[in-house]
C-alpha cells in the first residue's frame, strides 16, 4: 500500500517539473529572423608579368666528346720512345709525335730499293746504249746498200732493243713503288696526333711489341664538346629555325648556354646548337637537341657560389649540365602562376571582384610559371585557387576585399 502511494507521489513530481519547464520555456524571447545574404567565394589569386625578349628553353644533358679517334700503329715493330704526355689525361698538339717504333729495319728496306733502282737504271743505260749503237750499224749498212743498188732490210725491234727497253723502264717504276712504299712505312714507324686533343685512354708502353692496326689510346678533339638535350616536341617548337640548323653553319646559330656545378660553385660555357636529329627516343618520345660548345676546356664563367679553392675547372666530359637555349621572340607574351592555367586552356581574370575568362596558348610550362599568349595584360589578377568553377560576370572575393 505505502509503495503505490510512493509511485504516485514520484510520478506527480516529475509531470510537475515537465509543466514548469515548458512554461518557462514559452515565456522566453523568440530570436528575430534574419534572412541570409548570398555567399561570396574568396579566390587565391596571383598576377600576370608581361614578358620580353627571347623565352628561354630549359633543358639537361651529359656532356661528350665531339669527335674521338682511336690511336693505332700502321706497321708493326717494337716501340722504342713514347711522348710522356701521351696518357690517360694528357693533352697532346696537332702533329705532334707521340711515340715512334724501331726504323732500323725499314731503313734496311729503303736503302734496298734504293740498290734496286741504282742496278735497273744502269741496265737500263746499258740497254740504251745497245739500241743506239744497233741503230747506228743499222743505218750505216743502209746507206752502203743504196750505194750498191741493192735492197734496203729495215731491223726490228728485237734488234734495236725495243722490247728490252720497255721491259727494263717497267722495272724500274716497279724499283721506284717499292722504294715510296719503304719510304711511306719508314714515316708510319713515327705515330703523330692527327689533332689537337686529350687522350682518354691509353694502354701502351716503351719496348713493348705492336702490330698494324692494334689499338693503343684514344683521342678525343679539344676544339668542341656536345651536350645531348633531349626536349619534348612543345619545347623543342621554341627554337628558332631547329630544322635549318645544319652541323658547322655558323650564319644560322641559336646561342645556348650551358651550366656545370663544381664545388660548391657554378660555372657556365657559351654554346650553340649544331643540329637535331630527325628521330624521336623510342622510349622517352622526345628530340635530342644538340648544343656544340666550342672551347670546353677553357675556365668556365662563376655563376653563383663561392669559387672553387682550386680555381675555375674545365667542362668536364661525361658531366652533368644544366643548359638553357635562346628560344623564339614573340611580339607579346605573358607569364602567369601555373595554377592559373585552366583546362581549355583559359585564364580567369578578375577585375572589380568580376570574373572573366580569357582563352590563352601556352607555350611553356616550368616549375611554377607557365608561359602564354593570349588577350592578357601586364598586372592583372588572375585566380589560382579557391574556386572550382567559374563563369563570366561571376562576383568573387580576393585578399584584397579583406582590408575593406
């Protein structure tokens, strides 16, 4: 009996408290409605920077000789005497002798066909004294025989000596090869630089036995070193008449400028593209764009850095250098942030908080800049980020609506 009226005393509690609290709740203010404005999107933006003078095109490539030979007697013998220079880094001149093999035997052989030539001129002297004489008897015992009124024998040419002598001449020009084909070996033992160069390899030494042919160094040309640059077609349109270039013209050059890090230092060669070759890289799709660099041995121009302790170093064969080509000179172009390039490709520009779209041609992309042309203007806003989409006429708000 006490626990039901317990429960009832609980219950009227609680419906109590839930009077009271939605009374008191009626009794409070209502907030005023407002209605919401439409919302603004904020846009990221950045500016557009009128360009002038060449594009630059950006590539990279590993330097190579220009030209190499490899270095191999044409006579065999055993070297007596070798240029010191003439080792793996050493520079050698045009002309100059870089190591010489035995001669004694090939002197031997000149003075033999020297013998030889001496004994056939003087048989053949000896024939044409012959022939002479014969001619004299003959003539002699003609005139006796129209002194007679007999009939005159004209000889033959066995008797004058005819076929001998013609014999004897062909053996001595025969004497006379063997002895320009001693001479020519005589020159060969004595091996000469066909150009000023640098050697790169070398595998030779005093006394040791060499045959024709054998290949004993390398030379690689001092006067010019290439730089392969392979570009993408887009980049490679930026050059200037690429396919008039041909390999040693020197009327058409578009100048290139290649750069090498050494130390903690830069250092930069003047170039020019020699050529292109007409095919693309099976695997990678682009144009290998060579840039000749004539003098590459000379220092190098500082770029940044300190300089090096030990002084400006050459350009190194097999480096890798950073290159940048003199690209074309369009009349008017632009550079803008690259995440402003919209797909189309479209610029949006915003001036008085509007948006407009501006269609662009790109011409190059590097790193966080592209490069157009386009109905764009020095100093313009152009939108970055912020916003995915946009329209013409479009109201949007920028970092400089902030401070309003």
């Amino acid at each position: 009996m006490r626990r039901g009226i317990g429960y009832l005393v609980a219950a009227a509690i609680v419906g109590a408290s839930i009077w009271l609290a939605s009374y008191l709740v009626s009794l409070a203010p209502q907030p005023e409605q407002q209605e919401r404005g439409p919302q603004i999107p904020f846009a990221q933006t950045g500016r557009v920077v009128a360009g002038s003078g060449a594009i630059p095109v950006f590539g990279a490539g590993t330097v190579r000789v220009s030209a190499d030979v490899d270095i191999a007697p044409q006579v065999s013998g055993r070297v007596s005497w070798m240029e010191p220079g003439f080792q793996s880094g050493g520079r050698v001149e045009n002309g100059q002798a870089i190591f010489r093999i035995e001669d004694t035997d090939f002197l031997h052989r000149v003075r033999e066909a020297e013998i030889a030539i001496e004994a056939r001129q003087a048989e053949l002297a000896v024939l044409q004294e012959e022939a002479a004489f014969a001619k004299a008897q003959f003539e002699k015992y003609s005139r006796l025989q129209l002194e007679t009124g007999s009939s005159v024998i004209q000889p033959g040419p066995l008797a004058l000596r005819e076929p001998q002598i013609r014999a004897s001449r062909a053996a001595l020009g025969h004497e006379n090869v063997r002895l320009a084909a001693a001479k020519l070996a005589l020159s060969r033992t004595e091996v000469r630089a066909p150009f000023d160069g640098y050697v790169l390899e070398e595998s030779l030494e005093a006394g040791q036995m060499v045959t024709s042919g054998q290949v004993v160094g390398r030379l690689s040309t001092a006067d010019a070193v290439e730089v392969v640059v392979p570009l993408s077609d887009a980049m490679a349109a930026l050059i200037p008449r690429l396919w008039k270039l041909r390999a040693g013209d020197s009327d058409r050059r578009v100048a290139a400028r290649v750069t090498a890090a050494y130390g903690d230092a830069s250092y930069a060669w003047q170039g020019y593209i020699d050529r292109a070759e007409v095919s693309l890289d099976e695997q990678t799709q682009t144009i290998d764009v060579i840039v000749r660099v004539p003098n590459p041995f000379a220092s190098g121009d500082p770029v940044e850095g300190a300089i090096s302790p030990g002084g400006s170093p050459p350009l190194l064969v097999r480096k890798f250098v950073e290159v940048e080509i003199q690209g074309i000179s369009p009349e008017s172009y632009f550079r803008v942030p690259r995440p402003a390039l919209r797909p189309g490709p479209e610029v949006w520009v915003v001036e008085d908080r509007t948006v407009s779209i501006v269609p662009v041609r790109v011409l190059q992309r590097i790193d966080d800049e592209a490069t157009v042309v386009g109905g764009l203007q020095d100093g313009q806003v152009v939108i970055t980020g912020g916003i995915q989409f946009a329209t013409p006429g479009m109201v949007v708000r920028t970092v400089a609506d902030l401070g309003q």
